[in-house]
C-alpha cells in the first residue's frame, strides 16, 4: 500500500540508491561476477576497487575491511600520473537488506579493473589491471598472489584512463610515419644499367614471391605485433579452473591469466581442506609462462575436460546441476585470442590443434563464450564455441576440432557500442544494447526459440457474449492454440488454481531467423 492508500502492481521496492549527478569518474563499475549459488558478487571499479559482497536478508550494521596491494611492486621508475584512490571510510555503515559488501580491496596504482573472477567453492577472487593481476582470499582477507605485467617500454599505462595527450601524440606521430613510409615506396628506383643491381632485385623478388607461395591461398599473411605496442601488461582474462597443470597424474586448482600482449600466466594454487581452510594459508607458485608468437590479445581462456566438454562452474556439480568433469582423461588448453584458436594439451603444452579467423575473413574477436546446444527432438546435446567478431558476425566452432559451423550476421559493424555490450548464455542466448535503454535479445539454439506467445486472460465475468476477432482468428481458437504450447506461457491453470510457470525461461524479443529484429508488445485490450 502506498500512501494514499491504493494497491499498487507490481509491488516495485527500493534496493539500491544512484545518484546521477555524480561526476566522479573514479565511482564508475566495470566488471561484475556473480556466483549465484552461495550469493556472493565481486565487483571491479574505476580506481582499482574491488568489492566482495554477499546476499544478506536483513540489514546489517559492518565494518568493511580494506587492503591496499602494490602491482607495481616497487619497481623503480615507475610513477602513476592518473587519478588517486578513493579513500575507505573507518567507521560501521549500516546497509539495508541485500548485498553487502565486507572487504575492500584497493589496487595501488588505482587503475580500471580490466578483469575479474571470483570462485566461491575456493573463496577466492582474482582481479586484473593494466599493470598486472593478482589473488585474494576473502574468506582469511588476505593476499596471496601479486604480478607485475606491466612492460618497461610502456609509457601510456602509467597515463590512466583519464589522460590521453600521450595517446594523442603517438597516434598522429605513426600516422605521419605511415604517410611517409607510404610515399616513399611508391617512388620509383633510378634505372641502372648496372647488371648487378638487376639480379639483386630479381633475386629480393623471386625470394618474395617464393614467401608468399609458402601461405595458403584462402589465407591472408598477418604481421607478427612488435612486443613494444603499448598496453601489452593489459590483463584481459582470468580463469579459475581444478586440472592437470604439473604432471599427468595429479590434477589441483590453478589460476590462467591471459595479457594484451598475448602471454599466458599459469599458476598453480595449494588450497587447504575445509576443515583447516581458517588455520592454513593458500599458496601461489608459477608453473607455466606461454607467449604466442602473433602476440594478439588473449580475450578467452577455457580447460576442457576428457571428453571434449568444458569444467563446470564452482557449486554447480554440488548443486546437481553438471554432471562431473571426466578427471580421468587428458585435459586441454583453448585459448582464444583476436586472431585465431588454438587448443594446447596439458600438462605439456603443445599445440593440438589450430584455427585462424583473421587470416581467413581479416575479423577480429571481441566476445567469446562456450554454449550448449540440444537437439529438440532427440536427447542429444554438445558444448560449441560463440565467437563474436568486429564485423558483427558471431561464428559457431566446434570443440574439441575447432571446426568451423555456422556464421550470422547479427550486429551492423558500424554499431561498435552494440558489439562492445554483447553477452552470451550458457544456452546460446545472447544479449546486446541497441540504445543506452533498450536491449535485444537472440537465439542461436534451435531448442530455445524467442518468439514470443502471449495469452490474455479474461475473468469470466468480463467476456463478451461474442468472441472479437482477432486477425481473421476468434479469440476461443487463439486460446486453444496458445494453450497447446502450455511451456511457453506465462501462466498456466492446474486444478482450477493459478500456477506460476516460466516467467522468463524465453524471450520477449523475436529472432525468426531473419536476424535481431525489434518487436514491441501491444496491449491486449
């Protein structure tokens, strides 16, 4: 009840509190990980914060720990030139009834969080910068792992987000260099009559062509990246994942890190039992170090298991909600970069298997994911890889054979905010923003379709004698043919009584086949 007295519907609360007059930049979110089977949500700031929250009914009076780690570890020569930290109140605050957060964690130098992961079942979250990455235990609120990936020939990492002078400079200064270059290969050579300098130039040109022979003909020559590019100690991806990292017979937890300079960090993690998690402390050592030699960005890293399927998600097997990853087997590596995938074996790194998409259609990788697709008619299922390109394109590739399946057009290529907003589920599903307010949402399972099926219900009293027509259907035929996709409603009737079914197991948003296309629902009246 409100305060003049009348029922409101739905019955909205307030949870949360925004204030949208804050032009503090350093208060901005940019990643979130929710575990949503112990209620616990790690959330990554502007300034390097890192907030630990847990799902509480009732309201709270706490006091929020707080720990300030070092990336750069001391490193001489090395000074911030961004935006400070924001500072931690000493004193109890009062949070209402939902998340609440209880440990702080404040990255020095105070830069975006550009990666983070927690993993519940272990009470650990890993968070990453542009300056390196790190592992904290939330459950002792403590540090147990700090690295500095930060290259000393980058200068554009010490500037922060928020000054681009530099960047500013150094892309007009290569653009008048590649104008320069440009112009000076298209001169023409002086002619010699010199019969030396002829041979030497048939001999640069039969080695070029004999180069370029050596490619295949579908396959485009792709330069390998300078390692000093800037931002190449980006953290772009975590990974917590329970493998075979040291030796074949002994699997245990591990933490993947993976740069914008295409280096992988593998780590490997000593975790005590549960019933000394409180006494022991959880300890850190590299194990592996891999740099690939295109040095593309690292935007996806996966273990797969035995037979081909990627591990579970922590809590979901507890949860009987996964079935157990096959341990017996040899486990493999897929890293994703933005330019093609590669599958390594474990525990001995070497390649497997390899698929270049650059080099195939000159895209780039911006969103991957691993989706289960099931067959609607038969008891068949399989996990695949969803690759969203920078052309709008999402690829379907299978796993473990990295064959290449089916290919959409989804998102117009000029709509880089859509691109950059693009989520999958675990089904694919997928979301996107088409304007800061609206989302679309598509399908590429033929299981789980999104169009949708709306049926109004009537109470008794208020039909007509007289059913209305409704596009050359009555409404007593357009009932029973929605009452025969009972799985697709709303709400269902059982017994005379009012049964709620799935309210948003399927889409508002329909797809047909035709790509994304918006639909508004119209009132039933």
């Amino acid at each position: 009840m409100n305060q003049v007295g009348e029922e409101e519907w739905p019955p909205l609360r307030k949870i949360g509190c925004f204030d949208p007059y804050s032009d503090d930049p350093r208060l901005g979110i940019q990643k979130i990980h929710l575990c949503k089977y112990s209620g616990f949500l790690a959330v990554g700031g502007t300034a390097g914060q890192v907030l630990v929250m847990e799902l509480n009914d009732e309201a709270a009076d706490l006091m929020v720990d707080g720990m300030i780690v070092d990336l750069l570890q001391d490193q001489p020569g090395f000074r911030w030139k961004g935006h400070e930290r924001l500072n931690r109140k000493d004193e109890s605050v009062i949070f209402p009834p939902g998340f609440q957060p209880f440990v702080v964690v404040q990255c020095e130098p105070p830069a975006v969080i550009t990666s983070l992961v927690l993993h519940s079942e272990w009470k650990l979250v890993a968070f990453g910068t542009s300056h390196g990455f790190g592992i904290f235990d939330y459950q002792q609120k403590q540090q147990i792992l700090l690295r500095c990936t930060l290259n000393p020939t980058d200068q554009l990492a010490l500037e922060g987000p928020l000054s681009r002078v530099k960047s500013i400079k150094k892309s007009l200064r290569q653009s008048f260099r590649r104008i320069r270059r440009s112009r000076v290969s298209g001169r023409k050579p002086p002619t010699s009559s010199s019969a030396s300098k002829v041979d030497d130039a048939n001999a640069r040109f039969d080695q070029d062509a004999l180069h370029e022979m050596e490619l295949a003909p579908v396959q485009r020559k792709i330069e390998a990246r300078s390692a000093d590019d800037s931002f190449t100690g980006f953290v772009r991806t975590l990974y917590f994942a329970d493998t075979y990292l040291k030796d074949g017979s002994h699997y245990g937890p591990s933490l993947w890190a993976g740069t914008n300079g295409g280096c992988i960090y593998a780590y490997s993690l000593r975790i005590p039992s549960v019933e000394r998690r409180m006494e022991e402390t959880v300890f850190a050592e590299p194990a592996k170090e891999i740099q690939l030699m295109h040095r593309a960005p690292v935007v996806g890293i996966f273990i797969l298991d035995g037979r081909g399927i990627p591990l579970p998600e922590p809590l979901e097997v507890a949860h009987d909600l996964s079935k157990s990853p096959e341990m017996h087997g040899s486990h493999h590596l897929l890293v994703v970069s933005e330019e093609q995938f590669k599958i390594f074996t474990l525990p001995k790194v070497s390649t497997k298997v390899k698929l270049k998409l650059t080099a195939l259609d000159g895209s780039r990788v911006r969103k991957v994911s691993i989706s289960n697709f099931s067959s609607r008619t038969e008891e068949y299922s399989e996990s695949d890889l969803v690759v969203l390109t920078n052309l709008g394109d999402i690829h379907i590739v299978s796993l473990p054979l990295l064959r290449p399946q089916q290919r959409f057009s989804c998102i117009r290529k000029e709509d880089v905010s859509g691109i950059a907003s693009c989520v999958f589920t675990r089904y694919g599903q997928g979301f996107y923003l088409i304007s800061p307010s609206e989302f679309e949402r598509f399908s590429l399972s033929a299981k789980w379709v999104v169009e949708p099926q709306c049926v109004a219900e009537v109470p008794e009293g208020n039909r007509n004698s007289r059913p209305r027509q409704i596009k050359g259907m009555n409404r007593t035929a357009l009932k029973s043919r929605a009452s025969e996709r009972s799985g697709w409603m709303s709400r269902e009737v059982v017994d005379g009584e009012r049964k709620t079914g799935k309210m948003m197991e399927h889409a508002l948003l329909n797809d047909e086949g035709r790509g994304t296309q918006r639909k508004r629902l119209q009132d039933i009246g």
